[in-house]
C-alpha cells in the first residue's frame, strides 16, 4: 500500500473509534442500572420473605382446618359405610338362618341322590364301552367296504393300464422334444441375459466417453493459457539475463573503484599514481588532488545504481518458480489430453463392437417366442405321457398288493362277528342307566335345594361374629368425628381468610415484581457485554491505528529518500536526460498536434518534469491547462517516452479511463483516435466508450459455468 492508502485507512480508522467514548460513558450508565437494579432486586426479595413467612403461617393453620374438614367429612362416610353394612349383615344372618332349616329338611333326600348318581356312573361307563363296541364296528365295516372298493378299482387300474402302454413309445418321442425344446429356450434365455449384459455394458462406456469428452474439452479450454505462460516465462529469462550483465557491471566497477581508491591512496601520499613516486606537481600544487575522489564518488553512486536495479530484477522474477509450475502442469494436460484421446477411441471402438452384439438380440427374443409356442402345443401330450409312464411303473408294485389286500378283508369279517357277539352281551344297560335317570330326576328338586343353601347355613356363625365387630367399629367412627368436629370449632376463630387473600395477592404481587427486576438485569446485562465487545474491537483498532501510523511513517521517509534519489540521477545525467527530453518533446508535441488538433501547438517537457504548452496565442504551464489539456500533454508525454526509449510502433493502454467521469471518458477516447505515429494502439478497457472509435474490438465474457466466451464485434 502507498501512503495515500494508509492516510485513508488511517481516516477510516480514526472515525471508527470516536464512538468509544460514547461507548465508555453507555458502560457506566449500564454498569450504574445494574447496581440500581440489583439493590431493588434484594430490597424485593427480602420484603418477599416477610411476606412468605407471613403467609406459610395463616397457610398451616387454613392447611389444619382443610385437613381436619377432610377427615371428619371422611368419619361421616365411613359412618354411612358402616350403619349400611350393618343392615347388610342383619340381612345376610336372617338369611342364614332360613338356609340352615331348609337343609336339615333336605338331607335325607341329598344323601339317596347322591347313591343313585354313583351307580349311573357305572352304568355310563358300561353304556360307553357299548357304544364304543358300535363305533369300531361301524369303522370295521367302513374299512371292510374300502379295502373292497380299493381291491375293485386296482383290478380295473391293471387292466387299463396295459392297454395305455401301448401308447408309450409315441408319446415318449413327444416327451424328448419337449425336453430339447426346454433346453433350447434356456440357452436363449442365457443368450438374451449375455446381451442385456453387454447393452448395459454399452450404456456405461458411452457415459464414460461422454465424460471423457468433456475433460478434454475442459484441458484444452486450459490449455489455452499456455501460450500466455511460455511468453510470460521468456520475459522472466530474459530478466535473468538482464541480472546477468548487471552482475558483470558490477565487477567491472568494483575493479574500477578498487584502481581509483588505490590511486587516491598514493595521491595522499603525495606519490604519482602512475610510478609509485614524489609527485612534484602535488608538491607544488598544480596537480588536481579531487579528480580520483570524484571519479570514486560517481562510480561507487553507479555501482549502488546498479544493485538497485539488480534488487528490483530479482523481485520481478519472483513469479518464475509459480510460472514454471504452472507451465508444467499445463504439459502434464497436454498428455492427459493425449491419453483421454486414445482411452475415447478405445471406448469407440468398444461400443461399436458391443452394438453388433446388441443389435441381434429382437431375433433372439423371436426366437425363443417361436420355441415357447411348440413347446406350449406339446404341453398335453407330455403331461399324458408322464401319467402313463407312472402307471405302468407302479404296476409292479400294485400287483404284489392284491394278495395282502384279499387277507386284511378277511380279516375284517372276522373281527367283525367278533364285536357283534360283545354288543349283545350289553345290551340291557340302556334300559338301567334310563330307569336311575329317572329317580334322580325325582330327587333333584330337593337336592338342589341342599346344596342351593348349604353354603349360606354353614357361613351363620363367621356372620354372627362378623356382625359384632361392624357394630364395635361404627361405635368407634362415631367417637372419631365428635372429636374432629371439636378440633374444627377450636381451628376456625383462628383463620381470617379476607387476610389469606389480601396476603397471598401481595406474595404474588412481589415474585412478579422480582420477575420483571430479573429480566431487566439480564436484559442490561447482555447490553453490557454487546457494549464491552464493542470497546474490544475499538481497542484493536486503536492497535492497528498505531501500526498504520508506524507504516505511514516508515514510507514517508522512503518516499523522501527516493525524493533525494531522484535528485540525485537528476545532477548525474543532466546532459543525457536533456539530450533525451529534447528527442521526447519532438516526439510529444507532433502527438500533442494529432490529438488536439492544433497545428501551431508545441509542447515541451521541461527539466522539472513540468509540461508547458505553447501555441501562437498562448504559453501555458501544466497547472493552468484545462481538463482536456491535461489529459491530452500527459499522454503525450507518455507516448513520446514510450517512443523514444522502446523504438516501438504499437501501444497497450490498461483500463486507461479509471476515476473518469463520462465527458473525461469520451474525450479521452477521442484523443486515443486521434493520435498519430503508432501502427497499431490496443485498449484493455470494462468501458465500452471505445467502441464507437475502434476498428476491432474483441468481447470477453463469462457464462452461467465460468466458462469464457469471445466475440468478435
């Protein structure tokens, strides 16, 4: 940064920090309502615990007449309770006492029902061995007829089976060609599986070369840069070498400066420099003593030029290493781009073989559509055949069950007369077990009613007992809520409740007021740490401030010492510079001409730098000039330097309408247009106020990707 910058900055900074007194004096007010704050607060609290130890003791004693309320209301419904169990026990003993009459009018009639039910027992036990005798005879004779049934029909199955057989050996070919025809489908099915293989395949590579594609497009897009880099590298070299000569200047003045100081030295002595003896024009005085001091002083102010120019060399080729590295990476691309291109052909060339592949595959799938048809066409017969074949190979099998299957019927005859002969020996129990249904049926009124009340007669004793202990207990309640009721008395002229209220309103009152007094402390205090960030970030300001103003001062007294360097070259080569200033004013004033358009101006640059412009009516100084003027000598000037020291017939002007307004602008391009001795003037400009004066322009843009476009316009 310059000096003016850090002037600015500098301004910026200063009026930043002005707000930290304001910001100071906001700190001591917050930090003042916050102590006012945190006084109320306590003053709060502390009138809140009065308050609160008040109201805890009219609380206790409200808390012990609700609490005595509550267990006398209870004493009065364990009362109730009580006095109607009471009657439900009175109830339950008259019941008691009835059910036990009833039963010792009954037992008698109890004890001969439950004789008879035993002897049915036995009886439905020997009732269910018959029927069971009746069951196995019925699922004999059910087998019996099955087994029969089944020896019928394998009989029958025999004798169609060989005439089926017959038609075996025709059928058997239809088997075989199904068969093929299934194996065929399945090869087709796995040829179809190989193509959708290789289409996916093609579809991967043909994304792949897309990809490719655009990476190469994407290197060559970058690749552009390249041209720009080599010639940016050769200035670099070019510099080097530059350095070079430097440095060889460099040993040739130190030789010098050493032969002059060693000459000076003798001439100290009085001695001749050039044999080493009494000088007697030194002697005498008529010798110049300065005139190797004076030599020593120009060629050491020449050799400290010079490292100058070194330093400054060396630094515009600090780039070189970046340069370099980018060059390389550029050429590392070119090979990528090389090998993305063989890899793009490679996958051409893949694809179009995998298309061949993929191309046959709607006659594939004919195909296997044409074999499915024949092979569904011979679905029956293949199914007739397999029914057959298993036919005949069961009939082996079948033959060899007809003998055991003739035995097991004869076997079931047998068994079956058996259990005929056991169900008529038990063939009275159904008549017994109907003749005790019916006397127990005769009994079971009676009965019932036995056991209907035989519980409730055995439970009169536990309810006589259970009734005089309801009856203790309600005599008990009733002694409890007499003295409840006296506690309540005693508790209520204690309690005034218009005083609760009044007090619990002011409890209230106060825990909203500390609320409120909390809030406003968190609120102040969080505006007290925005206000202190705030005075942080001033005191780093301040900091900077002071840096700022170290830097101003360091470059101040640059900017004086490269004043004094500049005087300096200026008492070194008063002749060169102006011998070089008359070339450059020649130069200057036929430009100053073309771009005026003032064929009797002159303009000449003075030994101060100063431009002073001269016409048949006027001599002005560069201060008195207009706008326009200005504008038109300075870049003159410029021109006319860039002339006479580069020998060139073309020139480059870099956004040259920087801080312009529009009228400078327009007049600045009208001047552009207008000067003469240059082949060719090119402007790098965002401004398109050259475009009405160019004969080329050239447009630079950048699209939605970043990715530049030019247009020739």
């Amino acid at each position: 940064p310059d000096v003016q910058d850090i002037s600015e900055t500098i301004h910026e900074i200063i009026g930043e920090i002005k707000v930290k007194e304001e910001l100071q004096h906001k700190q001591e007010s917050l930090n003042a309502e916050i102590v006012s704050l945190t006084g109320n607060l306590t003053n709060s609290e502390s009138e809140s615990e009065v308050l609160k130890e008040k109201y805890k003791k009219i609380k206790k004693i409200k808390e012990q007449i609700d609490e005595a309320q509550k267990k006398l209301d209870e004493l009065n419904i364990k009362s109730e309770k009580e006095n109607e169990n009471l009657r439900d026990i009175d109830n339950q003993l008259t019941d008691a006492k009835s059910a036990k009459k009833i039963c010792d009018d009954t037992k008698e009639a109890h004890d001969k029902h439950g004789e008879l039910s035993s002897n049915l027992e036995i009886l439905e036990q020997e009732f269910e061995k018959l029927n069971a005798h009746k069951e196995d005879l019925r699922i004999k004779n059910e087998n019996y007829i099955k087994k029969s049934t089944y020896l019928t029909q394998l009989e029958e199955v025999l004798k169609n089976t060989g005439t089926n057989e017959k038609k075996l050996p025709k059928l058997e070919k239809v088997n075989q060609e199904h068969s093929e025809l299934a194996n065929r489908i399945r090869e087709i099915e796995a040829t179809i599986a190989e193509i959708n293989a290789k289409e996916e395949q093609q579809g991967k590579l043909e994304v792949r070369a897309s990809s490719i594609s655009n990476n190469i497009k994407n290197l060559e897009e970058k690749l552009s840069e390249l041209p720009e880099l080599v010639k940016k590298y050769k200035i670099v070299e070019d510099i080097e070498l530059r350095i070079k000569d430097y440095e060889i200047n460099v040993a040739n003045l130190t030789n010098q400066l050493e032969f002059f100081q060693n000459n000076q030295e003798k001439i100290n002595q009085h001695k001749c420099p050039f044999v080493d003896q009494t000088c007697k024009n030194l002697e005498e005085g008529t010798f110049d003593e300065d005139i190797f001091s004076n030599e020593i002083k120009t060629k050491e102010k020449s050799l400290q030029d010079i490292k100058k120019q070194i330093e400054k060399a060396k630094v515009e080729i600090h780039e070189k290493e970046i340069l370099k590295g980018k060059m390389e990476v550029l050429e590392k691309d070119k090979i990528t781009i090389k090998n993305y291109k063989v890899q793009h052909q490679d996958y051409q060339d893949e694809i179009k073989a995998l298309k061949k592949v993929v191309g046959i595959k709607p006659q594939v799938i004919k195909d296997k559509k044409e074999q499915e048809q024949r092979k569904q066409s011979l679905e029956e017969d293949v199914k007739e055949y397999l029914i057959i074949k298993n036919e005949v190979e069961k009939m082996p099998k079948l033959k060899k069950e007809i003998a055991p299957l003739r035995l097991q019927i004869t076997d079931y005859n047998k068994e079956i007369e058996t259990i005929e002969v056991e169900i008529k020996k038990l063939g009275h129990i159904p008549k017994e077990r109907i003749k005790t249904k019916a006397n127990i049926t005769s009994l079971s009124e009676r009965n019932n009613s036995y056991i209907l009340h035989i519980k409730t007669a055995n439970k009169l004793l536990d309810i006589e007992t259970k009734r005089q202990t309801i009856f203790n207990n309600l005599n008990e309640t009733k002694s409890q809520s007499k003295h409840q009721g006296q506690l309540l008395a005693d508790l209520r002229p204690k309690f005034d409740k218009e005083e609760f209220l009044s007090i619990e309103q002011e409890v209230s009152g106060t825990d909203q007021n500390i609320a409120v007094l909390k809030s406003q402390l968190d609120e102040k205090s969080k505006n007290l740490k925005e206000n202190e960030a705030k005075l942080k970030e001033v005191s780093k300001k301040e900091k900077k401030l002071e840096g700022l103003k170290t830097q101003k001062a360091r470059l101040n007294t640059l900017k004086s010492f490269l004043g004094k360097l500049r005087v300096w070259i200026r008492e070194f080569v008063p002749k060169f510079r102006a011998a070089l200033i008359a070339k450059i004013n020649v130069i200057a004033s036929e430009i100053y001409r073309s771009i005026r358009e003032e064929e009797d101006a002159g303009l000449r640059w003075l030994q101060n730098y100063d431009i002073e412009i001269t016409t048949s009516k006027s001599q002005k100084k560069f201060h008195k000039l207009s706008g326009g003027e200005k504008m038109a000598a300075a870049l003159s000037v410029r021109l006319a330097i860039l002339k006479s020291l580069a020998n060139i017939d073309f020139a480059f002007f870099d956004e040259p309408t920087t801080n312009l307004d529009q009228t400078s602008r327009i007049n600045l391009s009208k001047y552009i247009h207008n000067i003469k001795g240059f082949e060719q003037l090119f402007v790098i400009s965002h401004d398109d106020t050259f475009k009405r004066q160019s004969e080329y322009v050239i447009k630079f843009t950048k699209d939605d990707q970043d990715i530049t476009k030019i247009e020739v316009l």
